[in-house]
C-alpha cells in the first residue's frame, strides 16, 4: 500500500505492518501529528509518538501495538502548512 501512495506523489508514508487495536493506534497517530504541528520532522514525530504511547500505557503498550509503525520515504523534512 505504501508503495502506491509513493508513486502517486507522497513524499514519506506512515502505516503499520500488521493489523493494530484501535485504542492505542488512535492514541498514536494524536501524538503524531502534534508532535508534526510543533514542528517536529516526521521520523522525530513518530519516534516521539511512540515514547508518549509508551508512557501514557505503561505495561499495557504491547509492541504488537505500536512497533508495527514504520516511516517510508522522506523522514527529515517537517510537514508543510
């Protein structure tokens, strides 16, 4: 799938490797995209998000949950308004 959005024209792709629970993929992608609206780079973001997932559920953030989540294409660059 990422592949497809590559060749449309997106610059990075954020999706997960395998099917997630809901609950903490929503959880997730809220921090993502805060942490982008800050002005963070999108790899600094998701690695960002993904730390704040860890400490909002502590034991309960099984890596099946959130380690599934990988950036494709361009990380570096902060999204643009």
């Amino acid at each position: 799938m990422e592949r497809a959005f590559l060749l449309a024209g997106a610059k990075a792709v954020i999706a997960s490797l395998w099917t997630t629970d809901d609950t903490y993929t929503i959880a997730l992608m809220r921090r993502l995209y805060q942490h982008l609206v800050n002005g963070a780079d999108k790899g600094s973001s998701l690695r960002e998000a993904k730390r704040d997932l860890l400490e909002q559920f502590r034991n309960e953030a099984l890596p099946v949950y959130w380690a599934g989540f990988t950036l494709v294409g361009d990380g570096a660059g902060a999204i643009s308004k």
